[in-house]
C-alpha cells in the first residue's frame, strides 16, 4: 500500500473512534454561574386550563363542521352581550357587511353594527340588528327590514 493510503486510513480510524467517545460518553454542559447580584424571577404560577380553553386550543378555526360560539366574548368590563343584540349604529353610519360564513348548523352573517364593539358581530336570520331585523342571507349580502324600511348591505 502506498504511504499516502495508509495515512488517510489512520486519520479515518482516528475520526470513527472521536465520534464513538462522543456518542457513547455524555456531554459534559457547565451552565455559567451568575453574579450574586442579580436575583432570580420565581416562576409564576401556571393555571389549569378549563376544558373549553383546551378545546379552543385544539380547534381548527376554518373547518366547516366549527360551530359558532354561542355567545360572542365580551372583554372584562364591557358586560355581556347576547348574540344578536345590538347597540345600534353610530350617527351617519349604517351596519357594514363584513362577510357570510356557511355551518352546518345555517348561515352567519358577519356585520359590524355596533360602534362600541370592535369588530364585527355574528347574526344569524331573525336576530336583531340594531333597530332592523335581519330577514335574509345569501353568499354575498343580507337583507335588514326596520323602522326605515328594507336595507340590503352587499360585500364591498
């Protein structure tokens, strides 16, 4: 065998046997010591999730079979709200239609009516809308009987 051969022979021997020790022996990890004065938080107390936070967790929001949430969230100190009861519309602006969504369960419209909620609420046929009802939904626009007669809001 050639001189040239035989040394890259040992040099590969020489590298299985580094990555058998490093596979086989365990690592050795310092972990650094900190100055004494610098305190450490506590860790904060973990709290348990309630089974529908947990089923929150795990739901797919863009599966067709998701039902709607029964009651639409209130943040804290804003009261609760019932699905389908309004505020009404701020002075010179009427309810916009945000979208429609297709459950199993029916059609929900998605309309934001109500200024001092952001966002849009979701309504279904013969919920309240304001000082409207609303009557009927397609893919792309709602109808709203009220005071001021029939009011049909279509996506922009």
């Amino acid at each position: 065998m050639e001189r040239r051969t035989v040394v890259l022979y040992a040099v590969a021997a020489v590298f299985a046997l580094m990555g058998l020790a490093f596979r086989l022996l365990p690592p050795r990890i310092e972990s650094p010591s900190l100055p004494p004065a610098v305190a450490v938080s506590p860790v904060p107390e973990i709290v348990p999730q309630t089974p529908a936070q947990g089923d929150l967790a795990r739901a797919n929001p863009f599966s067709p079979r998701r039902a709607p949430p029964a009651v639409r969230y209130a943040p804290a100190g804003t009261g609760t709200r019932r699905p389908g009861v309004s505020a009404g519309t701020a002075p010179g602006r009427g309810p916009r239609l945000v979208g429609t969504l297709q459950t199993p369960a029916g059609t929900v419209a998605l309309i934001d009516a109500d200024p001092a909620t952001p966002g849009a609420e979701m309504y279904r046929t013969g919920d309240a809308v304001g000082d409207s009802r609303l009557v009927s939904m397609d893919d792309s626009s709602v109808v709203l009987v009220g005071p001021h007669g029939r009011r049909v809001l279509r996506l922009p």
